[in-house]
C-alpha cells in the first residue's frame, strides 16, 4: 500500500491480487482517496506487485486526470466531491504526478515481457521515448 497526500486528502493505492494470463502477469490494484466512498480498479501488466511511484504515477492519471469515458460513472470521479476536489487542486496533483514520475525514472527498470517484447518489435520501436523515422 501507499499513499500520496495532495491538498487535504489522501490517495491510497493498495495491491488487491494478481492474475496470469497469456498476455503475462497483470495486477490489479485498488485506488481510493481519503473523504470517498469512491473506490476504483487500475489493472497493469507487470510482473510485481510492488505499489510504486509508477503505479501511483499511473492511478493518479488515469483516475483523476485523463477522465477516460466511463471514469464519470464507476471510477474516482463518480464521486462529485472528488471532481470538485481535483479541479480545485489540479495544480498540486499536476506537481505530485510530475513528481512521481521523477521518482519513476530513478527505479531500476521492470522485466520486460514476451507480449511487450513483441509489442515493441511490432511497433519497431526499442521500448525508450525515442521515436524512430520521427
């Protein structure tokens, strides 16, 4: 589990279980904010299940800042406290996600798997932010 405080509330993030399947490991994880009954899944392929500042890096965009169509109805931002919250305090979630991915980037780099390794090959791309051709 970890948590991220931003503004008055508190963003837990915690490991809720991990599932094999033929595209490799995915682990599910379970995203709520303090003050919320609002509670919400983040699926990752990713061998560990480690809560890290990639993973919080990734709930905190996906669930309060990109609002993917359906978030409105079953993710965080269901809640409109929380829509109100986030609007109010997009500046400092915007810092804590700039600074979970610094975080990020200092971490030793996760295994690649088969799927992904075919992905980036499919892709012709080498897996780093470098865009060939471009």
């Amino acid at each position: 589990m970890r948590e991220t405080v931003i503004g008055d509330r508190c963003i837990t993030v915690t490991h809720d279980q991990t599932e094999t399947t033929e595209y490799g490991v995915i682990q599910r994880f379970l995203v709520g904010v303090s003050g919320s009954n609002a509670v919400t899944h983040l699926s990752i392929l990713r061998p560990s299940a480690v809560v890290d500042a990639r993973v919080v890096a990734s709930a905190i965009d996906t669930e309060l800042l990109l609002e993917y169509e359906g978030s409105a109805d079953s993710g965080l931002l269901r809640d409109p406290d929380i829509r109100l919250w986030r609007d109010q305090h997009r500046r400092l979630v915007e810092e804590t996600l700039d600074r979970l991915r610094d975080e990020a980037r200092d971490l030793p780099p996760e295994p690649m798997s088969d799927m992904e390794r075919l992905l980036l090959r499919a892709f012709d791309t080498s897996g780093d932010d470098e865009v060939r051709g471009a």
